[in-house]
C-alpha cells in the first residue's frame, strides 16, 4: 500500500536511514481461549502502553504499528477498541501528544455505504480502500510530528484524503480488493 503513495509523510519513516522511527507490534492474542472481552482489555492496555511510550519526546520511533491479525473480524467491534483507546488516550492527557489513525479490512466510512448497489466494481465502496489493510491496525503517531509534517507539506491535508479516493476510485474496487488480497497472502507467506 505504501507504493500507492496515499500517505505523502511516509517515505520519511520507511527510508533505509529513518528505519528505526517506525515500530511495528503484532498483537496476537488468542481469543478463542481467553474470550473477547479479555481480549479487548488486553488489547487497550497495550495500545495504552505504546502510547504512554511514544508520547516521551526522547522515545526511539515516530510512530507505531499495532498489527491485529487474530483480532475480531467484526468492524463494530474494532470501532468500538478504536473509541474506547480514544477515550483513555484523553483521560490519561496523552492525546496532545499521540493520535489514532485506523486501519481495518472491513473499514467503512461513517458517511459512505459498503457497495451503492451497481455491482462488485462500484465506485462508491473503493473509497473505504483508503482506510483498509490486510488485518486490524492501530497507528500511533506523535501529534507534534503530524503537525510538522503538515506544516511542511505543500498539498494541502484536505487534498490529500481526497487524492486517495480518486486513486482507488479509478482503481476501482475489484482491482483493491485484488492489491489488499495480495498483500494478505504476502503477509501469510512469511
């Protein structure tokens, strides 16, 4: 998804000489044994934890990956671990200093439908593409370095979401689907 280009601040974490200003996470618990709602406390701890960590200005990494892959396949219940992260990212005063970005396979914009009906190449569900990834992600990412990053761009933030809609609506959705299975398989293959 990176060659996509979607995100335009991403090439200053995923060069070879910035490597380590990434840290990717892979949470994967086991949910059929300990039950969802053990599984949700565990994950927000986490999350919380990273947080805490990432929010220390002298802290290794710019940003943090935590990979879901054994989470709920459900999107509710991913909105709902997303809300409830928020909600203690605020309590604990760390949201002046950490922001949630929220990746998802299934992930549906608020204001957007799944398909509009006209078949499996419709235009209106390649927009949720922008948002979705091979398993449930939630990206950590240090407030003062998205404001810098911004105030250092010359596109517009406003023109860059609206970008990558273009992108995948002129992809279309069974072209996205195809690049999100791919990646899937890749990441299986490892």
């Amino acid at each position: 998804m990176f060659g996509l280009r979607l995100c335009p601040w991403s090439g200053s974490v995923l060069g070879n000489e910035n490597s380590s200003k990434m840290r990717v996470v892979v949470l994967d618990n086991d949910v059929e044994k300990w039950g969802e709602a053990v599984e949700m406390i565990s994950l927000t701890n986490t999350i919380i934890d990273e947080a805490r960590m990432l929010s220390v200005p002298e802290a290794e990494g710019k940003t943090t990956l935590l990979v879901l892959p054994s989470f709920s396949s459900s999107f509710e219940t991913y909105l709902e671990l997303i809300d409830v992260c928020e909600s203690l990212l605020a309590e604990e005063a760390l949201n002046d200093d950490v922001q949630i970005a929220s990746f998802h396979p299934l992930y549906v914009f608020g204001d957007c439908e799944e398909t509009s009906g006209e078949g499996e190449d419709d235009e209106v569900a390649a927009e949720n593409y922008t948002n979705r990834s091979p398993f449930p992600i939630v990206h950590l990412l240090r407030v003062e370095d998205v404001r810098s990053a911004i105030a250092g761009s010359p596109t517009p933030t406003e023109e860059i979401w609206k970008k990558n809609i273009r992108v995948f609506k002129a992809m279309g959705t069974k072209k996205a689907k195809l690049l999100l299975q791919s990646v899937l398989d890749e990441a299986r293959a490892k």
